[in-house]
C-alpha cells in the first residue's frame, strides 16, 4: 500500500512540476517585449531617467477606486496600491512618463506600458505581454484610441474608447489600466497642467 501510495504522490508531483513548466514556457511566448527594452526606447533621448515607486495612502487608494469604478485588485495584479514611474529629464525639467502596469485582461495578465508626456497626456500604450488567447489581445488600432488622453478626459470604456470585438472584459481592463495610470501621475507627480519634479 505505501508502494503505491509514494508512486501516487511522486507522480502527482512531477506531473504538477511539468505542467509548470509548459505554463511558463507557454506563458513566455506571448511576452513581446520585456520592461527594459521598451524603456530603453521611450527615453532614448533623455539626459536623465529617475525611477519613482509611488505607493498609494488609503485615501488615495479609496479616491481612485470610486473614479474608477472598481477596486484596484480587480484591475491590477499584485501589489494594487503601488505604481512605479520611470520619469525622464531633458535640460532639467520632466519631458516625458512611463509606467509599466501589470493588470488583469480577463483571467490572465496583460502588461501596458503607458506613455505620458510632462502635461500628463496619453502619448502611447504599448502591449508589453499578453497571456489571454490570442483573440482577446488589444490591436495597434484599439491601443492608440488612448492618444491624447489625460485625468481630466480620462480613457472611459465604451465612452470614448471602443469596445474590442469579442473582447469587452479585456478593453474596460485596459481602459481602467491607463485611467489608473493617469490619476496616480496627477495625485502623486502633479502631472495636469503644469508639472512639479
């Protein structure tokens, strides 16, 4: 009976060892380009890049989740009250923002990296990773519907963001991903009409 017992339990346990190992592998096909490359790129013209981890007060936390519309676990995967900010300087002032934010497509991670310009508008949002099948993935063409978009004419799912066909979970989680960015770049960098390094 023990036999048995220990051939069970080490079959489960390699069979979970190599079902996790398809999953990671599977799971990294569909990352397109990692943190490091895209920020390399967004600050290639910078003379200084400053990185800036920015966690949220309860208040905050509370403020942003009612102008959301939803909790910020339910948008966002792992730690919810935090953002990192890659700020890049020219000549000594701020000229452009990124973060990079994981959020939750439908049961699975997309990372965004969102691109704010120093008056805190939407300059561009780049699909990083995408780990929902391929259908539900944003398009160049949805993903540049943020363009322009800034705190005060936030990105609002099927207000002046269109739904992804086949897709409305993923585009309301993206849309909530960059209205998220937006409103911690102007509660915490200042970023709206002017900005304060």
């Amino acid at each position: 009976m023990c036999k048995f017992l220990c051939f069970a339990l080490a079959s489960l346990v390699a069979g979970a060892a190599s079902a996790n190992v398809y999953r990671t592998s599977a799971a990294s096909a569909n990352v397109y380009r990692t943190d490091a490359e895209a920020l390399k790129e967004t600050f290639r013209d910078a003379e200084a890049v400053e990185e800036r981890k920015l966690v949220l007060s309860r208040e905050e936390r509370t403020a942003i989740e009612k102008t959301l519309g939803s909790k910020l676990s339910d948008v966002v995967m792992g730690a919810a009250d935090s953002l990192t900010f890659h700020v890049g300087m020219r000549g000594g002032n701020i000229y452009r923002l990124a973060s990079a934010i994981t959020a939750l497509a439908r049961s699975e991670p997309m990372r965004l990296l969102v691109v704010l310009s120093a008056e805190g508008a939407v300059e561009s949002v780049e699909i990083l990773a995408f780990h929902e099948p391929p259908q539900y993935k944003p398009s160049k063409k949805f993903l540049a519907q943020f363009q322009g978009a800034s705190s005060e004419n936030p990105p609002e799912h099927r207000r002046n963001v269109r739904n992804i066909t086949g897709a409305t979970i993923t585009s309301r989680q993206a849309s909530h991903a960059v209205h998220l960015v937006l409103l911690v770049a102007r509660a915490r960098l200042k970023v709206a009409s002017h900005v304060v390094p």
